[in-house]
C-alpha cells in the first residue's frame, strides 16, 4: 500500500512538473512577438539642418544686446520650428562691449519667439562675478537673466547660494531667491526670501 501512494504521489509529481514546462515555453513563445507599432509621438524628430562648430548671433529686442553662441554642433527642426545647439560657449555684448561669457551643456532656441533656455550646468562670468545655475531664460524684452536651481555666486571673498535669480546682462544688479545663504569669511548667514 505504501507503494502505491509512493508511485501515484511520483506520477502527481511528473504530471505537475510537465504541466509546468509545457506552461512555461508557452508563456516564453507568447513572450516572443513581432516589434510592436511605432509610436509615432515617440519617434526622434529629424533635424532639417545639422552644423558642426558653428555659431549664430542674437540680438536683444532693442538691439543693444548681442549674443554671439558658439556651438559644438547646431540642429534646426521645423516642425515645431527649433534650433538645438550642444555644448554652448557665448560672449554677451551690450551697446558694443562685452559684459559676459557663458558655457551652457544644450541652448534651446524659438525662432518664432525669439525665446532662449539654456540648461546646465551653466557658468556666467563678468569682471568681478561667477554664476553657478542648473537652467537660464533670457527675457529679450526686458534683457534679464532669469536662473534657477543649484545657484552659486562668487565674487571679492564671498560666496551666495540660492535657488533662483534675475540678473541684468552685465550681472551688475542680480536678485538671488529661496533659500538664500552667505559665506564670506567662514562665517555663514541664511537669508530666505
């Protein structure tokens, strides 16, 4: 009698265990399917033009400001109308002397509007000032800066951390946001606006 549940308990057991292969591979054969639809949101624009090291020029909406960006490599798309340009180095002017250079990863740039993002790490620099921020817009109306995330400023022995900015071009009057914190010296003071 032991032996016969020993050998049915056995068949139960090789039964159930080839139900599981046979389950298995259906599951992986099921697995396998032809590549599925594109998505065509999903799919990479084509650029309508490519440049490599090139460079473009910006004016600001009265035209006392120039922008002169230097690029890595530079793409147009058309539909929607955008210019990407990677690996950004610039020289900003205002009424024909230079007040700035900046080193931005990737600049977006709306042709149409004439709106400018750039996204970092960024790194402004004057005579007297560094500029640390993770992301930049610059306002063309009004000719501001406009930066936020990770800021740094450095300048004659102090250093400012913040969460955001607005500058004028020269970074002569800048206005630091959020949590806002000083060191100068060794000594820190906190300033949260």
């Amino acid at each position: 009698m032991d032996k016969k549940i020993i050998i049915l308990v056995v068949i139960v057991v090789a039964v159930g265990a080839a139900a599981l292969l046979i389950d298995n591979s259906a599951e992986e054969e099921t697995r396998i399917t032809p590549e599925p639809a594109r998505d065509e949101t999903r799919e990479e624009r084509m650029a309508e033009v490519e440049l490599e090291d090139a460079a473009i020029t910006l004016y600001s909406e009265d035209e006392t400001t120039k922008w002169e960006l230097g690029a890595k490599s530079i793409q147009q798309f058309m539909e929607p109308e955008q210019v990407v340009l990677d690996e950004v180095e610039a020289k900003i002017s205002q009424d024909g002397v230079e007040q700035t250079s900046l080193k931005a990863a990737r600049a977006d740039l709306d042709p149409k509007t004439g709106h400018l993002s750039l996204t970092g790490p960024i790194t402004i620099e004057s005579e007297d000032k560094l500029l640390q921020a993770d992301s930049l817009n610059w306002n063309q109306v009004r000719n501001e800066l406009i930066g936020q995330g990770n800021v740094l400023l450095k300048q004659s022995g102090m250093e400012i951390t913040g969460e955001q900015f607005v500058s004028q071009i020269d970074l002569r009057r800048l206005r630091l946001s959020g949590q806002v914190e000083a060191i100068t010296q060794g000594k820190v003071g906190e300033i949260n606006e």
